[in-house]
C-alpha cells in the first residue's frame, strides 16, 4: 500500500472558476510532487514540494499554484479553469533522501477534475 | 530536453506468453529508470526501478535493464497473467550536474497490456 490520500475523488466546474485540490502524503515523507494526466497520457510533473518550499517546477502556467503545510501534506490550486485542464491529478509522496533522483515516488490514486 | 519514448500500444498476449515492452530514454544527466503500472482506476504503483548504468530491476516477475550504451529500459515478463493487464509506464527522473536536484519523474506514454486467459 502506498498509505497517499487525495480528495476528493472526483469534481466537477465550471470554466473560469477555481479549485483546490488535496493531499495527504506517506508517514515520513516530506516531498510531494503533483502531476497531471490527461486521458491516454502519461503524467506530466506540475511541482514538487519539500519541506514547505517549492524546489523545482515544470511547464505549467502561474495559475497553478501550490501549498505544503508543517505536516508535509498539500495543495494544489488551479485558477480560471479552462476545458484543457480536464484530467487525473496525481499527487506522489517521497522520502526526500540526499539524492531525490533515486527515491521512490508514491502515488495517490489521483482527483479526477472534469472543466465544463 | 529529457524525454521518454514507449514502444506503441496496446498489447494483447494469451496467458503464459512472453512479454517485452520497450522504453528508450534521452537525457542529459545520469537519470534513474523506473516501470510504473496503472490498474483501471487506481493510481501508479511502482514496478521497479533501476539507478546506475547495468542495473538490473525486477519485481513480481517482471525485469528491467539499465542500457547505458542503447540509452534502454525494456520491460520483459517471462510468462504474463491475466492479472498483468494494465497500463504500464516507463519514467525517468536524475540529478543535474550543479546538485540542485529534484525528482521530477519525466513519463513515456504508456503502453496497454491486455492478457487473455
């Protein structure tokens, strides 16, 4: 078992409005990053947070935007939705070791967002 | 930039057959290979992964070796079952030469394996 929570399981909004999804990552592990999959795709790496600080970002626009709290759990907001941002939203928790490129990343079973 | 290339989809093997799915990588760094699997509706549960150049990975049956030399990480299974039918895929993820690492996990497209009894 991974031991990754994420809510809610599914939503649905409306273009233009905002959304916050949430996770809960392992015991122990202070990174999480977020992902998002469309339909048929592979995951594509939105942040990854650890300890608090966002430490490394990928091609996503300012409108997503994230949190970590002390507790290393997480946020990801996504403003002005749009159709495209249609999709599963994983978030994978890892134990931040001295080199993160090894460790082992878990994944939540995903927030499945539907823009209409 | 980095990325990772799947071989094209999807697969259907009968049960106890060979399996091979291919993955090659293009990277700048000295990344870390990992095969992900995705059940229907579930999240990704990691496979196995590999670290350094001649590594061998293996879990549940299935292998995979870091190729170095072929820039490779092809998933094999010796004799598939039923219960191997999902979507699986290839990733990397590497630390950048100035040490300002994260683990931005870089994904092939997946590939469907479908086995029939």
């Amino acid at each position: 078992e991974t031991g990754v929570t994420q809510s809610p399981t599914h939503l649905i909004k409306t273009r233009g409005q905002q959304v916050t999804l949430r996770c809960s990552s392992q015991s122990g592990h202070n990174t999480v990053s977020w992902y998002q999959q469309a339909l048929g795709q592979g995951p594509q790496f939105i942040f990854q947070y650890y300890r608090e600080e966002e430490n490394g970002r990928g091609n996503f626009p300012p409108r997503f935007s994230g949190l970590q709290f002390p507790n290393y759990s997480s946020e990801l907001n996504v403003n002005a939705l749009e159709l495209d941002d249609s999709a599963l939203y994983l978030c994978a928790s890892s134990p931040g070791t001295s080199d993160v490129s090894t460790d082992t990343q878990y994944f939540g079973p995903g927030t499945r967002l539907t823009v209409l | 930039g980095d990325s990772v290339t799947q071989m094209e989809g999807p697969v259907t093997l009968s049960e106890e057959a060979f399996l091979t799915i291919n993955c090659t990588y293009t990277a700048t760094g000295y990344p870390s290979l990992f095969w992900y699997v995705q059940y229907p509706g579930e999240g990704l549960q990691l496979l196995l992964k590999a670290t350094k150049a001649d590594d061998k990975g293996s879990n549940k049956g299935f292998e995979a070796t870091y190729r170095k030399e072929t820039t490779s990480f092809h998933l094999e299974k010796g004799s598939v079952q039923v219960s191997d039918s999902a979507v699986y895929f290839c990733a990397l993820s590497y630390s950048n030469a100035g040490g300002t690492s994260y683990g931005k996990l870089t994904f092939g497209q997946g590939t469907i394996l479908t086995v029939h009894p």
